[in-house]
C-alpha cells in the first residue's frame, strides 16, 4: 500500500469498505485497519451481522429438475 492508503481518515476508509468487503479481500493486512481501532470494531460488527444473517437464511439448493419446471412453463405459454 502507498503512504496515502495508510494515511486513509475513517471516512474514507469506511467509504471504501463496501467495495473491500465485496472484492472478498482479505482485510487483515489492510494499513487502515492495523491502526484504527474504531474501524477494526466495526468491522467486526459488520462481519457479525453478516454470519447471523447467513445463519436466519440459509442458503437452500433448488430442486435439480427446476430448470426443466420453468422451462416446460415458458414453453406453455
């Protein structure tokens, strides 16, 4: 990371975060983050909200015939 990226105010970083969060990076190593404590924790919370979202919807496989269903329907009309 470049010297900006470790001089990133909170805002900025936490303008930026959906976007990290979404890349799938690993944000460990993340320069802003080894030096705010106030990021780190929400962070954190962030991370905790997701896993409790992910555990009240789980994902569910659909049928493997699905494709076959909706395709059969569009043929019918």
């Amino acid at each position: 990371m470049t010297d900006d990226a470790k001089k990133m105010s909170c805002e900025d970083f936490q303008s930026h975060l959906p976007e990290l969060i979404a890349s799938g990076a690993d944000l460990s190593s993340d320069p802003h983050l080894k030096g705010c404590e106030l990021c780190r924790a929400l962070l954190a919370d962030l991370e905790a909200i997701a896993e409790a979202a992910r555990q009240l919807f789980p994902v569910e496989e659909p049928p493997d015939d699905l494709w076959k269903k909706i395709q059969s329907k569009l043929d019918k009309e």
